[in-house]
C-alpha cells in the first residue's frame, strides 16, 4: 500500500483543528479538496479516520492510532525533500515566553549555528503545534508537561530568578529573600496562570496566596504594574535587562534559588542540517558560561532536569 503524503497532510492537520475550514486554510486548498483528500485516504485504508458531525470534527479510533505515525511520515517527508533542495535553507526558530526575553540566550549562540530566522510563537501549545505542523523546525523557551507527542527537546539553560517589587514593598531593602518570605504577598502575572507553568507552580510550591493578573504589554508596562502597588512582586530571570522603572526593586531569591529552565525543542525525525549546528552551538556555550549548574540542595526547579539530555 502507497500512502499518498498530500493525503496524510491534509488528515494531520485536519485532526490537529479538528476544523475543515481552517485545516484548509493551512494548506492554502479548498474545504472541498481537503475533503476529498481525506475520503481517498479513508477509502484506501479501508476505515473512517473522522468522524464529521453537528459538534464538530473528532477522531476514530482508527485516527487515533493513525496520527502518531501519519505525523512521522509528513516529517520524513519534508526532511528528504530539504535533503534534496535546502540544505541551505535557514533554520526557523520559534521563541516563547516573550517577557523572559529568550533571545538573549539565542543571541549568545547565533553566531556559531548557521543562519537562524527567528519567529514569536505566543506560548508552548502554539509552539508545538507549529513544530508538528512543519511551520517551524525548532524552537526555545521553557519547556513543561504535557509535551504533544512527536516532539524531543534539550535542557540548555537553568537560570536564576529574582523577585522585582516596589520600592515601598516591606521586603524592598532586604540583601536576598528566600521565595517562602513572600507568601503574604501578591504576585503579579502577566496573563493566567494556567498558561504561566513556572509561575503558577512557584505559588504553590512557597504558598503565595495571592495572585492577579495582568495584559501582558510588555516589560515596561508589567514591571511599572508591579511597582505601583506596596503588596505586588513578580518573578524576573536574573539576566533580564530592566527597563529604568521608578520605584521598582530587584532582589535575589535564595535557600533555595528557583531556576527558570530554558530547552530546545523540536520535531522528533528532523534532519535540518541547522539543528545539529545549533545544539552544538547551544552546549559549548552552557559549558563556557556554566548554564546547567543545579544543586538540589541549593536551588529549586519545578521539574528537576533528567538524567541526560536527548540527543540530537
């Protein structure tokens, strides 16, 4: 049996939607021949993959089982077509966790890893459903259960974090806090905290009660946010650079010290040339600057790394 690769496109990304109209869209076809697609690929199994309904679209079970490998065989297929005529091509690169500023890491290596083109993904979820999609071949941000299947990453930095507060913060003055100090507190978010996985796990691990959120208009506006109030704190990477907010205190959190753990994702199969360059790139920095430095005595990771990196 032959499969016809434009027919498993049009059912990965149509169980991936679990839309007609939109599935279409992202393959630039018709409602109509994305349809057709599918019924040939249907017939040719010999068994429905979708069910079509007045609630929407779903999976059989026959789809279920079907998906995983269906995705490896788009994979495989675009990896032999790049191996033929873009070998050159740039490795696209997706970054989430916008406020974190995950390009200071990615400007470190970018030198060393051939030529990257970088992309703004809004968070993990959409991320990952780029990778599988094929719309980008890796991507860099905080990495967090549950992880779609079809998808491998590297642990390539754990940094620590600072709490930032107002001035007028009881705690302001303090030379170093540890996280339980500010359970009494408010902390600030820049958007829900069921899409804020370090966050939300912080406040549960040191018992901070108290949470609000905010709209997320960048730096600037969130950390002038959490200076106007003498209850708020939030959370920053130790490296971020901080715009010059008046009134705004930034203090290290230790005994222990939470690490934001920053990780290299991608499709499980890719054979990007660039990958491999950039994974390089990526270890011998950490390596030079001691980026996986982590004490569990010391420090604080809400999933603490394991016992090897994936290999590329």
């Amino acid at each position: 049996m032959d499969l016809d690769v434009a027919q498993v496109r049009a059912f990965v990304r149509t169980a991936e939607e679990l839309h007609f109209g939109r599935a279409a869209g992202t393959l630039a076809i018709s409602q109509q021949a994305l349809s057709k697609r599918i019924a040939r690929l249907e017939a040719l199994l010999g068994t429905p993959l979708l069910l079509r309904g007045g609630t929407g679209v779903r999976l059989t079970e026959a789809g279920r089982r079907f998906l995983g490998p269906a995705r490896r065989t788009v994979a495989a297929a675009d990896a032999a077509v790049a191996a033929v005529s873009g070998a050159d091509r740039p490795l696209h690169v997706d970054t989430w966790g916008h406020l974190y500023a995950p390009m200071r890491t990615l400007a470190r290596v970018a030198g060393r890893a051939g030529e990257l083109v970088s992309g703004h993904g809004r968070d993990l979820p959409s991320v990952a459903k780029a990778l599988l999609n094929g719309d980008v071949d890796a991507a860099f941000g905080r990495v967090h259960p549950p992880l779609p299947a079809g998808l491998a990453h590297r642990l390539i930095r754990l940094e620590p974090v600072d709490a930032v507060l107002s001035a007028d913060h009881p705690l302001a003055a303090e030379p170093a806090l540890r996280p339980d100090r500010l359970s009494g507190g408010v902390l600030w978010a820049p958007g829900p905290l069921d899409r804020l996985d370090f966050l939300h796990r912080f406040a549960v691990r040191f018992g901070v009660r108290h949470t609000a959120t905010s709209v997320n208009l960048g730096l600037g506006h969130f950390l002038a946010e959490v200076a106007r109030e003498p209850d708020r704190f939030s959370l920053m990477p130790a490296d971020v650079p901080l715009p010059r907010v008046p009134g705004l205190r930034s203090v290290p959190l230790t005994d222990p010290t939470p690490l934001y753990a920053w990780s290299l994702l991608w499709r499980s199969g890719d054979e990007h040339p660039g990958l491999k360059g950039l994974v390089t790139a990526c270890a011998e920095e950490g390596g030079r600057s001691r980026w996986l430095e982590y004490d569990p005595a010391r420090d604080w990771l809400p999933e603490p790394p394991a016992s090897g990196p994936e290999p590329v």
